[in-house]
C-alpha cells in the first residue's frame, strides 16, 4: 500500500518521457516511478517532447509587470513576451502563453504544468535549488522610488513603510535593509506602485526600468528614482535538470543577441541595450 501511494506520487512528479519511455519498454509504471523517485528528478517537457507533441512550447508569465511582461488590453506583450517569441521562433518552435500569478510561476515548472516561465526571475541561490536557470536576458537592479524627495538612499527608510511584491528580490533586499517600520507585502508590483501613489507607503522598491518606465507614463505624480538597491540577474526558468530545454533556450537566445534582433528590441523597450555586460 505504502509502495503503491510512494510509485503514484513519484508518477505524478515524473516526467512524461520517462512514463512514455516505461510503457514503451514494458517497464512495470511501479518500478519506472521508483527509478524516478529515485533519482529525485522532476521535470516538464524535454525538448524532444516538446518536438514529439507537436512542437508548442508552453511558456509562463505574469503580465503584470511592465514593460517586461504586461497585458494591453486583452494582449499580452512586453520586452520579455517579445523576446521570447524571437527565441523560441530561432529553436524551431511554436509557443502558446499562459499567464498566472507571480508567486506560482516556478512552483508550477515544478508540477509539470508549463516548460518554461519568464517574468524577470532574478537568480538567486534559493531558487536555483529548486529550478534551472537560463542564462540572463537583460541586468537590472532594485531601485527605491519614492515621492517624498528625502528618500533616496536605504538610510532614508528608517522608521518608513516600504512596499514591494510578495516572493520578490525586491522583499528579500528590503529585509536587509535595517530600521524600518514596516514592509508591506502586495500580490502585484502594480499593487505597491498604487500605494505609492496614494500614500499608503512612503517608498516602493522595485526594476529600474519598471520605475523608469512608470515615471515616464505618469510624469506628474512626482515619483523619483533613489538608490540602486542591489544587482539583479533576469532570466528564464525551465524545471529542475531539464538541460536540453535550457541548452536549446540559450543557444537561440544567444544566436538573437549576435545577430541584431535582441539589440533592436532592447532599443524599442528601453533605448538602450540592458543585456548583461
Ligand atoms: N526581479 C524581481 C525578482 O526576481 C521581481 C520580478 C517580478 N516579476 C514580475 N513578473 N512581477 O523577484
């Protein structure tokens, strides 16, 4: 009983592949799982699935986090969405998206349920244990945006209110800071940009670009751009070992960065080219 509840958990987790592989073999599911148990591995689609079923890949995001991944009306579109669809067109493949909250992005590469998120995922060591990296497809950093022209530096928020989006570098970096009278946690950045706004926090880290990019729409409502907080790495995400996903994701990405299309879309966006240097 105990064996058959371990092997159905272990299938759940497993991969298409290697069940599609079992059956082939006329491996026994039980023993297929347990190897798969085993091994500790849990991952979306290969490449070769990917191939195999059609060749659409699955791609995640938020939508909610301009200009990088953001919805216009009923379409969804930013630099990332934009980048992605150069990448995935150079490794031979179709996309489709699927857009949910931040906070479940890399929880769902886990449960097979899409093969790669892109949403301005900084790496850190804590999620690179839990999924695969990309290589980075644009640096960036946090930044404090605040409209009371006394904060600029992490100094000025002693006894202040800072908002920042729950599950962020942006929280994490706001823990270090020392002195502060409260982090408000909200689902969205647009959330924290909105208190901001209305004075529910005295200060919002955020992207730099984010900030730029919301200045740049409001330029009355007096936000500014104090200190860059921390360096932030941006890439894609694909599930824990699932290499020939992630070598096909950076060979074609890195192909976009030669030959002119990246440049081309980080002058749209930004005006300026953000790759990593
Ligand atoms: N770069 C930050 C991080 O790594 C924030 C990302 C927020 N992304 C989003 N789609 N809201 O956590």
């Amino acid at each position: 009983m105990f064996a058959f509840a371990l092997g159905n958990a272990a299938l759940a987790r497993c991969s298409r592949s290697a069940i599609r592989a079992a059956a082939r073999l006329l491996v026994p599911g039980l023993a297929a799982a347990a190897l798969c148990c085993l091994s500790g591995t849990s991952w979306a689609r290969t490449l070769e699935e990917i191939r195999h079923d059609g060749g659409t890949i699955l791609l995640a995001t938020e939508g909610k986090f301009p200009p990088f991944n953001v919805f216009k009306g009923a379409k969804l579109t930013g630099f990332e969405v934009e980048l992605a669809a150069l990448v995935v067109s150079r490794m031979g493949l179709k996309y489709e998206w699927k857009a949910i909250d931040f906070n479940g992005l890399l929880t769902g590469l886990q449960q097979n349920r899409w093969d790669l998120v892109i949403a301005s995922h900084g790496i850190t060591e804590q999620r690179a244990r839990a999924v695969t990296f990309a290589d980075p497809h644009y640096c960036s950093g946090g930044v404090i945006v605040a409209i009371d022209p006394a904060i600029n530096a992490a100094h000025d928020l002693a006894g202040k209110v800072v908002g920042v989006q729950t599950g962020t570098t942006y929280l994490e970096n706001a823990r270090k800071i020392t002195g502060l009278k409260e982090i408000k946690n909200f689902p969205q950045d647009t959330d924290a940009r909105s208190a901001l706004l209305t004075g529910r926090v005295d200060a919002w880290i955020t992207d730099r670009f984010t900030a730029l990019e919301v200045i740049k729409m409001t330029p009355d409502a007096g936000l500014r751009i104090g200190e860059f907080l921390f360096v932030d790495r941006l890439a894609a995400a694909v599930a824990k070992g699932n290499s020939t996903l992630v070598q096909a994701w950076n060979q074609a990405l890195a192909q976009a960065m030669q030959d002119g299309s990246y440049a081309a879309l980080s002058q749209k966006y930004f005006g300026q080219d953000v790759r990593c240097q």
